[in-house]
C-alpha cells in the first residue's frame, strides 16, 4: 500500500514548510528574491525537481547529515498534531491493522520525512534523496531524479521489483497518477479532513 505525504498525510507541502520554519521569514523572504530566475525556468521548463534543487542549494547546502536530520526531527515534533490529515491517518491505520505493507512515496527529501514516517510505524519510505559528499556535508544537490510522476512507479519496482502488487495508492496531485493508476484500489483526493 502506498501513500503520498505531501497534501494526502499531511495537510499542505512539508518540505517547504520544513524550510520556512528553519530559515525563518526573513532569510525566507531574501531567498524567495534570489530563487527569482530558478522559477523563470521554471514557467518554460515545468521541472519541479530543478527548483527544488536550487531551493536545496540555497537554504541548506553545507548543513551536515546529522544537522539535517536532527533539524527535522524537531520541525515534525513541533508540527505534526496540526499538520496531518486525520482522515488519512485512520485510513493508514485501518491498512496497518489488516497486517499491509504500508510505504510512503513522495517528491519531499526523505531525510525531512523520516521523522513523519517515523511515527507513522511506515515499514518504508521512498522519496527524492540529498546528495552529500565525502564529509557528509549536503552538496545543494539530489542524488536522485525528483520522486514525482513516473519516478514513484520507477523507485516502487526499483525497490519491490517489477511483479510489485500494489494494493491500494493514494495521492493528491498530477505527481501520484501514475502510482495510483498501477494500484488495485485508487484513492485519488480522498482526504480532505484538517486536524
């Protein structure tokens, strides 16, 4: 069973509230100016993956692995009862119950959901991974294509392999039709509850 985060667990997109939140309005508001070109490509383009890269680049290269991780461990500490949809959550939990492998599958950086799927006792998480270097230091870059779109359905089988069943997907956006398309049951914008 697989499950988008962004907009179906949670409430609005997390990784750029994750980056609001540590950077504050100030540098957020400066870093919006600088970003201005990334989102010019961005109309002509439509690559989501670059703009969050150049996102990447600016709020948090050079943060070490354990800072980034231990930054989000605290921004879903200090959001998580008002950020997640309880409607999602009971659905969630109804799969748990009947023994389903659960797996959240989303464009946002797995190291900023960890903690999410953490405690949601999720048996995997699959998402757009940082780059780091020998130091363990982010580059500013991803060391994978964006986990959008057909990128869900390729890292599903890259993980499970090609005969994965996939026995229920759900999503909110144009970026999960392909993964709910490959599902038995497709749960398309099915949770609308706000904590």
């Amino acid at each position: 069973m697989a499950f988008d985060f962004d907009g179906t667990l949670s409430i609005r997109d997390s990784f750029t509230a994750f980056l609001k939140w540590r950077v504050g309005p100030m540098v957020w508001a400066a870093g919006m100016v600088q970003l201005i070109p990334a989102a010019l490509r961005y109309v002509v383009d439509r690559d989501r993956g670059a703009i969050k890269a150049a996102s990447v680049d600016l709020f948090l290269k050079g943060l070490s692995r354990k800072q980034i991780s231990d930054e989000a461990e605290s921004y879903a500490a200090s959001v998580y009862a008002h950020f997640m949809r309880p409607d999602a959550l009971a659905c969630w939990e109804e799969w748990g119950k009947k023994g389903v492998h659960r797996v959240i599958v989303t464009a946002s950086p797995e190291t900023t959901i960890e903690p999410f799927a953490r405690r949601l006792n999720a048996d995997n998480l699959i998402g757009t991974q940082f780059e780091f270097d020998a130091d363990d230091k982010l580059t500013g870059r991803f060391a994978t294509p964006n986990c959008r779109r057909e990128q869900k359905v390729l890292r599903i089988r890259e993980v499970y392999g090609d005969d994965v069943r996939i026995l229920a997907a759900y999503g909110d956006t144009s970026g999960d039709e392909q993964m709910i398309a490959e599902a038995e049951e497709k749960g398309f914008r099915v949770f609308t509850g706000r904590p």
